[in-house]
C-alpha cells in the first residue's frame, strides 16, 4: 500500500488528491522526462522547509544523493534506502547536526524561552484586546510564483482558512511569551490562578495527529480553477511486524500539550513541547486549518485522556515549568542546535514525559529521547531545588519507554501506544487500518 494512499470515501470540506497522483498529473502537464521533472521538482532543496522532501516523496521520484545540493549528501545518503525507523530517527536527532548547516543563532534556548523580562512583554490589556477581535479568519494568500515545484503543483496549502484570525494568532504569540516568562521566573502557575480567580475557564489536553512540520501541496490542472489540497504525511517503519512477518508502516505522528483559555471575550490556544522553533516551552497554536490533518473538532486531531483543569493544571504547569527550565539549560550549555530538538527529544518526546510524570503511563510511540540525553537532563535537574514536580519529571525520565527496539510482550505494549495516538478520523487509508486492527499485534495484518 502507498502510505500516503487516500481513502475516497471520506468525508472532507476541500476537495483532496493523493502525492502521488499529483505528481503524476504534473508530470503531464510539464511535458518533460521523469528525470528532468525530478530535477526541477527538488531544485529548491537548499529552503529548510522543504527538506522534508527527501522523506516523503515516492521512492520512484527520488533523485540520487550525488544529484543534489552537497550540504544533503549525508542525510539523503541516509534516507536513500527507504523509510525512517525509529533507531535511525534517533540516530538523526543525535547527528543531525553534523549532516544540516548550522544556522545563525544569537540567543541561547535559555535566553528566548526567559525572554528578556516583563518590560519586554506585549501588556495583558493588548493581548485581550488581541484576541477579543470578531473579524473573520484570514485565508493563506495568493499564489506565490518562489513556491512552485512543478506545472500544477504548488508547495503550500492555497485557498484554506487559519482556524483564527491574524489578531487572535498575534494575542496567542503574546501569551505563550506571558507563560514562558512566568515560568522561569516565578512559575507559571500564577498566572494560570490569576485568571482562574477571574473567571476564566482553562484546561489543557495532550493530544497527537499526523506530523506534516508545517509542509502543505496542493494542485491544479490546466482544465480547472480551483485547487485541490494534497494531504501530507511522513511515513515510516515501526519496527514492529504483523502476523505475516510484515513490518507495520505508520505516519510519524506530531503531539503536544494543548492548552485553551477562554475568559472576558478571549479564547487562546497554545501548545507545549520541543520544537523547531528553538526551545522546550510555550507556543503559539496558530495552524493553517487544515481539516484533514489538524481539525480539533472531527477527529484528526487525537486527544488523549481528560482534560487537566483547575488544581490539576495547576500541577502540570509546575511539570511544565520545570521540564523547560531542565532542557533549555541543556540545549544552551551544549549550544544545540534548533534548541536541542531531536537530542534533547522530540515533540513526542517531551508530550510523552508530561504524561508519563502525571500519569505513570503514556499513550504515544514512537519514543526516541536515548539513554545519554536521558542522564544528561538527569544530571541537570539535580542542580535545581526539590519539589514533587522535579520528582515526578526525574521519575518519568527513567520510566518512559524508549522504541529503538522491540520483541516478545514490549511489541504489544508498544503497539497499544502507537494504535493510542493515532487519529479517530482520517482520510489516510493507513492510519484507518491501523486504528480499526486488533490491539494485540500478532494478530495484526495490515
């Protein structure tokens, strides 16, 4: 099966078109050999955000490592094969760095998750006037000749609505900013009390559904006006093998801790986890809404056990402050790049110690964060003062399952896992097989 088959039969808002099929459509309409196509297909490889390409195009519409730009060698050395494993996705977190340039980075993790104090916030006032605003969401803008690929076929998602409107995206930045600053400082607790005393209704949820890192497609053919979005995915090896002795594929899944605060005219949304953007700590939840992949009302986005609110969040804000405190430190003594993402953990990875340090048990696969990364934090966190959440994040960095490799009962423990955070709903044929199989893996055939 195609990982990134589409199911035709579900229900979706825009009309959808599988990669490959677009691919093969523009191939048409360009008039070109395959190879000449492949050639300009990925001649704009040396953008960062479109390195994901060597991972998820079809094996046949790949180019040779010798065939492009010299800094991808290694990593499209790499990936030439097939599909990510777990083992190698760690393997790439760990190395990354010596396979990617390095970019310009002024600032220490430690320094953009702080800030630079109260001084330098956006104040509270402007944040609610922000996301008090009624105006409609604003759609992604016109086509934009830089980011075409090939005749048709454009490398992002044209025509779709943010799920909020630039004001309220902006007042979401601002308060990510307002909960990082509190949390290295006095804790971001007391701004979550503040705004409970005032009536607002906050709770947070961890939650996981296909990773795309920001990557969208759509296409057009020459006989029609209008676009049709392409769903996209990052497909890879399990290392976990049906009753067949077939192993299973996935779709790498992206995961965070969601938070919704609703108050005075206000709703914000922002997420916690390690992430590209340089820090383990509090963003923004500003999504292109795509409704295939990231909709927090149809099932694509996968959300985990009940909601945290009053006391409780309470204590997942100490964990939180806590664990961003403990990898920012690392990322910045070691000088890191992208803020330790990969090294110090992934998205899942850090979602998965919240978890696993509230709950004993987390619902998410695969885990990479590897033994030396787990004792370097370890060792961090030792310097800081005790508390029950320094507890409970030192005991989770020791319990949390690692997936580089499994056989006999851990396969099925971590089959429940990868089956628990897949999405509800969703157009992709694989990821419905996944979520309709068995829950014990030997008697999995997919």
């Amino acid at each position: 099966m195609d990982p990134l088959q589409l199911d035709p039969a579900w229900p979706s808002a825009v009309p959808l078109l599988d990669l490959e099929t677009a691919l093969e459509q523009s191939l048409l309409q360009s008039g070109l050999s395959r190879q000449d196509y492949i050639k300009r297909l990925v001649q704009d490889l040396h953008k960062p955000r479109l390195q994901p390409l060597l991972w998820l195009l079809p094996r046949r519409w790949r180019l040779a490592p010798a065939q492009l730009p010299q800094q991808l060698h290694g990593l499209a050395q790499l990936l030439e094969r097939g599909l990510l494993t777990p083992s190698l996705l760690a393997v790439l977190g760990d190395e990354m760095a010596q396979l990617l340039p390095q970019p310009d980075q002024a600032t220490t993790p430690l320094e953009r998750w702080s800030g630079a104090g109260e001084s330098s916030l956006k104040p509270w006032s402007e944040v609610m006037a922000l996301s008090q605003s009624d105006a409609p969401a604003d759609a992604t803008g016109a086509e934009a000749k830089a980011s075409h690929l090939a005749p048709g076929l454009v490398w992002n998602n044209l025509g779709l609505h943010y799920g909020q409107n630039q004001a309220r995206r902006q007042a979401n930045s601002a308060a990510a900013q307002w909960l990082n600053h509190h949390a290295a400082r006095g804790g971001s607790r007391e701004l979550i009390e503040t705004l409970q005393q005032r009536g607002w209704q906050i709770k947070a949820r961890f939650r996981a559904s296909v990773a795309s890192f920001g990557l969208g497609a759509c296409f057009r053919s020459q006989a029609s006006d209008s676009w049709q979005q392409i769903p996209i995915g990052l497909p890879m090896r399990s290392g976990l093998l049906d009753q067949n002795g077939q192993e299973i594929t996935m779709l790498l899944p992206h995961s965070a801790v969601e938070m919704e605060l609703c108050g005075e005219g206000c709703e914000l949304l922002l997420q916690f986890y390690q992430g590209t953007e340089g820090i383990c700590g509090w963003e923004a939840l500003n999504d292109l809404q795509r409704p295939w992949q990231n909709d927090r009302h149809n099932g694509t986005v996968r959300y985990m056990g009940e909601p945290w609110q009053g006391s409780n969040l309470l204590e997942l804000m100490d964990l939180t402050d806590v664990m961003a405190l403990v990898h920012n430190s690392v990322a910045s003594e070691l000088q890191l790049r992208w803020g330790g993402y990969g090294s110090v953990g992934y998205c899942i990875d850090t979602t998965a110690l919240v978890q696993q340090a509230l709950l004993d048990q987390c619902d998410l696969f695969p885990l990479l964060l590897n033994g030396i990364w787990r004792e370097r934090l370890l060792r961090t966190s030792q310097r800081l003062p005790a508390s029950s959440a320094l507890q409970r994040y030192q005991k989770a960095l020791m319990e949390l399952p690692l997936d580089l490799s499994h056989h006999g009962s851990s396969s099925t423990e971590a089959w429940q896992r990868l089956q628990g955070c897949q999405p509800l709903s969703s157009p992709f044929c694989l990821s419905q097989h996944i979520q309709h199989a068995p829950n014990d893996v030997t008697a999995v055939a997919l």
